[in-house]
C-alpha cells in the first residue's frame, strides 16, 4: 500500500527462507510491481547496480545477504540516494528475529541496521508475536517500545474452530489421529478432506505419515515436513513445485508438517519406505 502513495519509493523485504522471498516476488510482479528476490544464487554486481538505479520497487532478501558487510546491500544502506528513496523495511515472519537468533545469527545481531537507518521505519508483520516474542524481537532491532505502534488484528475465522476429543489409544499408535481424519465408514476411493498436522519432532510426523497412508489408500502421496512423499520418491514442497501445490488444493494430497512454527528443518532424513528427502529450505 504505500508504493501507491509513493511513486519513487522503495521497500526491501528482510525474509526468512528464499523460498517465501521468491514467492512474495512473483506475487508482486503479478499486479505490476517491480520486483527481485535476492539470495546467494543471484546476489551479482549486475543485480545490486539495477537495484542502486531504482529499477526495483521492492527489494527482497534474506539476514544474511542483508548483513554481509562486504556485500551488495552493505554499499546500499550507505548510498544515500537509495536510502533517502525507502519508504520501510519489513522484517517478514518477525517473531524469527527471536526464535531463530540462536542459528541464525544474523537476526540476533540484526540492531546493525537500526544504527544505519536511523529514520527509516521498520514495519514488523506476525501471526505469533506474543508479549515475550515481541520484546525480544525489538530488542534485537534496537527499536524503542515507546516508538513502536502496535496493529493488533483478530485471528477469529468463521470456517475455523476448536474440538477437542480424549485419547482412546496409545500416542504413539497414532490411531486416534486416523479416527479422527478418516471418517467411519469411509472405504477407498471416497475423498477425503484436506488437513494439517503439525508435530513437535520429524520422526513422529515420518511414523504418523506410514500409519496414514496405510489406512487411506489410494492417498498414496503425503506432506511430510517440507516434502512430498509418493510410492518412489519424496520431493520437495515449494512455491515453485507447482505438482505438489495443485495435488493438495485438489485433496489427493495429504498435507503433514514437521516441526512447528520456527524450529530449523534438516538438510536431509530418510523413511523406512522411499528415498532421502531433499530439504527445500534455503537461508542464504
């Protein structure tokens, strides 16, 4: 919205994961605006000179491209002419300024760039910014909480709503999950309905995953933490793995995830019935 009030103006995005970044790009490109992604793959002297000419209305990137000292923004924050053109940063899913300083270091030493952009607000968009989150996250910004201006909006959806049921088996069984997914009376070939599960560790949601699929063929694909699992291979869910996506939306896909909210995915894991999975999660 303030690109509409500002034609010259300029917002870089401070995102977690490239593959959110990438996301957010095509999306912006989609309704007119100039934008790019930058990330390791593409952080060149070609690209940071289209963006130092304001060929790009917004700006995209990771911590870690945002803080190499050496690199193609540290010349940037110190151009005065683009500086002068930003109209805000935006620290993108901004409670894993906190939860991820621990390996992502970046983000714990992400006040740097307050000490550059002195005047330039900073815009701190999340769904799960609790009291102790957000003073972290300010702290690690160096923002001021008497400077900081909180738009808080209800989470409150009508398709949305809380049952709760007691266990009648072993966790570890998992049987009250398929009871509670899989109607009673279902048999194959019926569709089922779409969902999402979140775990606390990857190996519950890989065991949880064999039992679900073992009782809902012909379901035979299956989310599992970032990937998507068929009878040969798991590959990547992404953005860009258009097959995935449109195998969820239609509901012949089962959507599991891994770990919740902001815990790290690994580079690589294996199941008992298929190949590696190949992690599709990106930081640099």
């Amino acid at each position: 919205m303030p690109l509409l009030f500002r034609p010259d103006g300029i917002q870089v995005i401070i995102t977690p994961l490239n593959v959110l970044g990438e996301q957010n790009t095509r999306q912006l490109q989609a309704i007119g605006v100039r934008a790019i992604a930058i990330s390791g793959k593409n952080a060149n002297a070609k690209n940071f000179e289209a963006i130092s000419h304001f060929q790009y209305r917004v700006v995209v990137t990771n911590p870690e491209q945002a803080f190499q000292a050496k690199g193609g923004f540290g010349k940037l924050w110190r151009n005065q002419a683009f500086r002068s053109r930003l109209i805000s940063v935006v620290w993108d899913e901004a409670h894993c300024v906190k939860s991820w300083e621990s390996f992502r270091k970046d983000y714990e030493d992400a006040g740097r760039l307050r000490n550059l952009l002195t005047e330039v607000p900073y815009y701190l968009p999340s769904a799960t910014l609790p009291r102790p989150v957000l003073d972290g996250v300010l702290n690690n910004l160096h923002v001021q909480r008497s400077r900081v201006k909180i738009l808080q909006r209800s989470n409150d959806r009508p398709n949305v709503y809380l049952t709760v049921k007691k266990m009648q088996h072993a966790a570890s069984s998992f049987k009250d999950l398929v009871e509670l997914l899989i109607p009673r009376g279902w048999k194959s070939g019926d569709r089922l309905s779409k969902f999402l599960v979140f775990f606390n560790k990857i190996e519950e949601s890989h065991q949880a995953a064999d039992v679900l699929q073992a009782s809902s063929p012909p379901y035979l694909a299956l989310a599992v933490t970032d990937a998507i699992g068929t009878r040969v291979r798991l590959q990547p869910l992404s953005g860009t793995n258009r097959r995935a996506r449109h195998g969820i939306r239609t509901g012949r896909m089962f959507a599991i995830a891994g770990q919740y909210d902001c815990n790290p995915l690994p580079s690589s894991g294996t199941r008992r019935t298929t190949s590696p999975v190949s992690s599709d999660v990106s930081y640099n």
